[in-house]
C-alpha cells in the first residue's frame, strides 16, 4: 500500500492570521512594504511553502499559487 493511498488530502495547517495576510498576496508585494510583524509572519509562511520569495536585495513576495482562491 502506497501513502497517496492513505492520504487523500493533504493540507498545510494555516492559522487565521496566516490567512488574512495570504489573502493580501494574491498580486506581489514589496517585503519592506509590510508592517514588521507581517514581515515576521510572513518569513515563517515561505518556510512552510505557502509563500515565495523573489529577489534577494529587496525581495518581493506572492502567495504561492496552490494556495490562493
């Protein structure tokens, strides 16, 4: 037996906050634009794949596309 017999679905656990702030990610934003506890939230969100960051010097950041509505 394989596990994707198992699992039928998988899903990262988003907590509302992370949500909320997904939902302001759908069009790229500025990292530097953002508050600084959004910044915080929003590193922990690219650790978990539900964010991507582009660029190094000033990155810009969008919801990663399997998770936007």
């Amino acid at each position: 037996m394989k596990i994707n017999e198992l699992i039928s679905d998988f899903k990262i656990f988003m907590t509302i906050e992370e949500e909320q702030i997904l939902q302001k990610l759908k069009k790229p934003v500025k990292l530097a634009s953002l508050s600084e506890h959004d910044q915080f939230k929003i590193q922990y969100m690219i650790r978990k794949s539900l964010v991507t960051k582009i660029g190094m010097e000033t990155p810009t950041v969008v919801a990663n596309e399997k998770y936007q509505d």
